[in-house]
C-alpha cells in the first residue's frame, strides 16, 4: 500500500471513529425525568412577601408566528402580573422546557422582543445580591412607540444560571458529559417605566422576595443552585 493511500485509510478510520464516540456518548436520559413533574402554576405563588397577583391586568398576547416558535422550545409557559401595596406593578413571564439540547435552546429576549416590533435600547449582565447567594442576569430597556420596558432576566440550564449562549452551551455540555439533557427555564421580570433606573430597582425587591418564597426543593430550579 502507497503511503498516500495508507494516509487516506488512517483519516478514514479516524473519522469513523469520532462519529461512532460521537454516537457512543450521545446523552439519552433525560434531567427532568430523574425528579417530580414541574408545574409552573404550582412553583410561582400567586401572593408572596409584598406581592399579590393582579389579575384584572390583561396578559399582552405575542403573534401567532412567534407563539409557534416558543411552542416548539418550550413545554409550559407562565405570565402573571403581580402589584404591591405602593401601586408598582411587575410582569412575570416564566418558560419551562424540558430538553435543553441544541435545537431546543432557550430562546431569548433579545430575539422576542424585536419579533415583536420593540427596539432593544440597552443592555447589560449584573449581579443581583439575593442575600444566600448572587443571581447573575441580563437587564435590557426594550421600547416601542411610547412603551419603555425594563427587562431583568436570567436562563437555568438545569440548576445552573446563565446570561449568555456560550454560558449556555458549557452547561449544556457539562451535563451531556454525564450523558444528561438538562431541562431550562427562562425567568423574565419587567415593568413599564420611563425611569429604567428605578424599574430595575423594583424588579430586584420583586426577584429577592420571589426567591425566598418558592419551595426549598424548587428554588434551585428557578434561582440555580448556590455555588453552580
């Protein structure tokens, strides 16, 4: 045999190789299955701390075409609109799938938001001081026409919080390795407030007594675990 074609044979094999490893270490286990069904109704209470639901506020609908898009990542979607005692109202949009894969991924707000006609004004990653623990996310100011939307959010892969697609990406890698697909969940604060500043303020004070309100067992699901 030439030592081109004896070459050709080795990439051959190699390539082949790879594919079956690829194949091999596919994960097939599914996160979600390992522990109790997640209600999103049930995680969310509708009254906590200072915070009671507000359902004489309309939920704003999405277009049709984008409504088929999140049907397809995700398998159940919550929006409330919670009101505290000084009249500051905070909209609760949570989406919960339960494969978190490639195809699957979280679709974020800097996607939605424009599909919809809102411009994106700002953006940036902080650290919110929970007290226990930090919760990173991202705060954005989205606009349309005379509406301006401060939007705190944040994406769990599993029990870890991520703010970016490569921060995604690792954690998603990180489970398959244990041949797990991670569920997710998108976590989406906003109110409407000409003062982004001061939403954002408001968004915080709504995030730190949601956080000591959900269910010790559920609370990693929807704040990551400390220390992820």
């Amino acid at each position: 045999m030439s030592p081109a074609r004896l070459r050709a044979v080795v990439v051959l094999g190699l390539i082949v190789l790879a594919s079956l490893a690829a194949w091999a270490w596919r994960p097939s286990a599914r996160l979600a299955d390992t522990r109790p069904r997640i209600e999103l109704e049930q995680i969310f209470p509708k009254r906590f701390g200072d915070w009671a639901l507000d359902d004489r506020v309309p939920v704003q609908l999405i277009s049709p075409d984008l409504q088929a898009t999140l049907d397809k990542i995700y398998n159940q979607v919550l929006s409330r609109t919670y009101v505290n005692a000084n009249g500051d109202r905070v909209m609760l949009s949570v989406a919960y799938g339960g494969d978190q894969s490639d195809a699957t991924r979280a679709h974020r707000p800097e996607v939605c938001y424009p599909a919809q006609g809102f411009q994106i004004m700002s953006g940036s990653s902080v650290s919110l001081d929970l007290g226990a623990q930090q919760l990173p996310v991202r705060q954005l100011v989205a606009r349309q026409g005379g509406r301006n939307e401060p939007i705190t959010y944040w994406i769990t892969v599993g029990e870890r919080v991520t703010t970016t697609g490569t921060q995604q990406k690792l954690a998603q890698l990180s489970y398959s390795t244990r041949g797990l697909i991670p569920d997710g969940m998108l976590v989406r604060v906003s109110t409407i407030d000409t003062d982004a500043a001061r939403g954002f303020q408001v968004q915080q004070g709504f995030i730190e007594q949601l956080g000591q309100a959900l269910p010790g067992a559920q609370r990693s699901l929807v704040i990551g675990q400390r220390g992820a």
